[in-house]
C-alpha cells in the first residue's frame, strides 16, 4: 500500500513517518519479549513496505497477544488501524502498516517459511537493535 492510498484513510496530521512506525514496532516487540528480531530494509527492491521485521514468539498465545498489542499501539499513537491476517491461528501472523510490515512466527513456522533467505542474501540478516 502506497503513502497516497493511507493517506485517504487518517488525517494528514497523524500520519506517520516509516521511521517512527518501524520504532513504534520495534518497542512494541521488545516489551513483549519478542524473539529473534531481524528488520529487512525493503525500499527499492519493493513497493509493498519501506521494511520488513521478523520475529518469533514462544507460542501461539504470545504470537497473538504481540499482534494485538502492536495492532492497538499503532492505533493509540498514530489513529489508523493496522491490517491483520492470521491472529487466530498464532502460527504466522502478518500486520500490514503501511510502510511497515510485520511477520510474528511460532519458532517450528519461521523456520519452515524461512522469509529471511527469500529476502537477503546468505549471512546478511540484520538483528533489530535492541531498545
């Protein structure tokens, strides 16, 4: 989704920059205990999102409960409601921010899936810095 197509849907003082949501996700996994957090840097390699982050939670109740809680810490700071596909399950749970998307995996799925070697070269994934 393009800057243009969220910009009908909040007003233009609220939205946000990539670099303030991808901090605002990035602090929203620390403090729930998110595991294993790679952010890829997408821009000019896709139009889908200026980055992507991975992460992993120990089981599928703190899959959901991370989404969640990003979903409505978005919400509060920048008044959009992020898109969100797989809560139910807590296997992989994509949220969709716009310039930011989010990948939270059960340990057994990100494994399988493997979304890191799809998007970097062998050895270049870079940890999220911790806060």
């Amino acid at each position: 989704m393009s800057a243009d197509d969220r910009a009908g849907n909040m007003p233009a003082h609220s939205q946000p920059t990539s670099e303030k949501l991808l901090a605002l996700v990035l602090s929203s996994l620390s403090d729930d205990k998110a595991e294993d957090v790679v952010q890829i840097d997408l821009r000019g390699r896709s139009t889908i999102a200026d980055t992507m982050v991975i992460a992993t939670g120990r089981s599928t109740r703190q899959v959901s409960a991370m989404s969640e809680k990003l979903v409505d810490r978005v919400k509060q700071a920048f008044g959009f409601t992020a898109r969100v596909e797989g809560k139910e399950t807590g296997d992989w749970v994509l949220i969709d921010t716009g310039d930011v998307i989010v990948h939270l995996f059960r340990p057994e799925v990100r494994e399988f899936y493997q979304l890191e070697k799809m998007w970097l070269p062998a050895g270049t994934a870079t940890p999220a810095p911790t806060a």
